[in-house]
C-alpha cells in the first residue's frame, strides 16, 4: 500500500484506540511555544525535542511558522505529524528553513507517506520520543518497542513522516 486507506490493519489488533484528533487549543498551543523557542534562556530548556519549520505557502507566500517534535536518525531530522495543510507546502527539491532555538537553517525536506516508510519511521521517533507515542497513539511494550499495529493504524489516520536534511 503507499497511499493511507481504511483497508484492515495487516499488523494485527492495535494496542490503542489511535491518536486523538488536534485538539481545539492546538493552534494557542503553538503560539506559545513559538515565542517560547525564541527567547535564549529558554529555547534550550522548552526545545529540547522542539524544532520550528518556516514553511511558505505555496499560493499566498506567507511564512508559517510551525513547531514541531523531532529526532535525530542516520544524521537525518524525523518529524512525524499528521497530513496537515502546511505539510502540502513542503515540496522534495525546495529547500526549507528551520530553527532549533537558534538562527535559521537550510534544509533539504521530504514528506514521506508511504506505508513501509511511515511505520518504520514512526517506530525510530516513538522509541526515541515516548510523549510523541503517546500523542500519536503508539503503544510501547515494556521494552520500550512500539507496536507496528499501533504505527500502521497512525499511517491509516494521516500521519506522515517528514526527512529533513540540515545544512
């Protein structure tokens, strides 16, 4: 499969009943972290695990700035998020800025959404990031290994895998 379908999960039962939907307070959410990560003494301490994509639409060319969850894999940045309006923006072949609490960065992105890679990928954040599991609704067994069950119903309901590589 390379494209989300409601077709039966082939990883067996999921643990989780699926991540819950944005909630309404989100978007408050995000203002405040985005102002937040700007401030020196603090970016360090709330970013820990926080990035800030400035990504521009396509149409309009407004600047949105979004912060988001990462990890750091095979020298590669890993955000996985829902299949959002301002992912469509993010386009293979145009770079992307991005700050981690500091000046702006280039880097090359790709949204991956594909079944194989949105699973494996999902599990390398969720071992790395247990809160992003959880939001995502990955259950993790007692060894800290996410159910694939768990991570193929995430793909089912929109998650998406964005590789960044930074400058």
């Amino acid at each position: 499969m390379t494209e989300q379908t409601p077709a039966a999960n082939p990883y067996g039962t999921p643990t989780t009943s699926g991540p819950e939907p944005i909630r309404s307070y989100q978007n408050r959410l995000n203002a405040v972290i985005r102002v937040l990560l700007k401030v020196p003494l603090l970016a360090p301490r709330v970013g820990k695990r926080l990035c800030v994509l400035h990504v521009v639409g396509r149409k309009s060319g407004k600047v949105y700035d979004v912060p988001v969850a990462y990890t750091r894999h095979e020298g590669d940045i890993l955000v996985g998020t829902a299949k959002r309006p301002w992912v469509s923006n993010i386009r293979k072949g145009t770079p992307l800025a991005v700050s981690f609490g500091g000046p702006k960065r280039t880097a090359d992105a790709e949204v991956l959404t594909d079944a194989e890679s949105v699973v494996r990928l999902s599990e390398v954040i969720a071992r790395d990031n247990k809160q992003w599991a959880k939001f995502n609704g990955i259950g993790l067994d007692a060894q800290g290994n996410p159910s694939k069950a768990d991570s193929y119903q995430s793909w089912q309901q929109g998650c998406v895998i964005i590789r960044l590589s930074v400058h």
